[in-house]
C-alpha cells in the first residue's frame, strides 16, 4: 500500500532532556573550548551535525542519546517546561 499522501498531525512524545543556560565563560555540559577547530578556543558545541556555537541566552540541551545541541530560548520556552 502505498503512504497516504495528506498530512497527519503528530504531538511530540513527553521526554525528560537536560538543558543549562548558556554563558560565555562556562565549560562542561557539552561546551568545548578546544582549539582542534576553525573555532580557535571559542566556546562550542560537538553536535552530530557537527561544531555550533551557541550565543549567550541559548540554552545547552543533552537529547534523549546523551548528544548537545544549542536551542534559542523562544523555541525553549514553547517546547519544554521544568519537569521538577
């Protein structure tokens, strides 16, 4: 049979992720400041999709396989809530 061409509405799955603020001066939590990058010793991120680096504000999430992404804090806030 071949896949329904009309759109389908799907609701994201209720998952529990990490996430800290980001601010220039930290490391940890997937920041890195190594210098094996065209990066120079700025603060980044190893993402799969490979070096990002987040701007002050973002926020720094470990997704539900233990990788980091940078996420902007509007799309934040309309997608997650404290789950404590």
């Amino acid at each position: 049979m071949p896949p329904d061409p009309k759109p389908r509405r799907f609701r994201k799955k209720p998952v529990v992720v990490e996430a800290v603020r980001f601010d220039y001066n930290m490391t940890g939590f997937g920041i890195c400041r190594c210098n094996d990058v065209p990066r120079g010793g700025q603060p980044h991120i190893h993402t799969l999709e490979g070096y990002l680096s987040p701007t002050i504000g973002d926020w720094i999430i470990r997704g539900v396989k233990g990788e980091f992404y940078p996420c902007k804090p509007d799309t934040f806030e309309a997608t997650y809530e404290p789950a404590d």
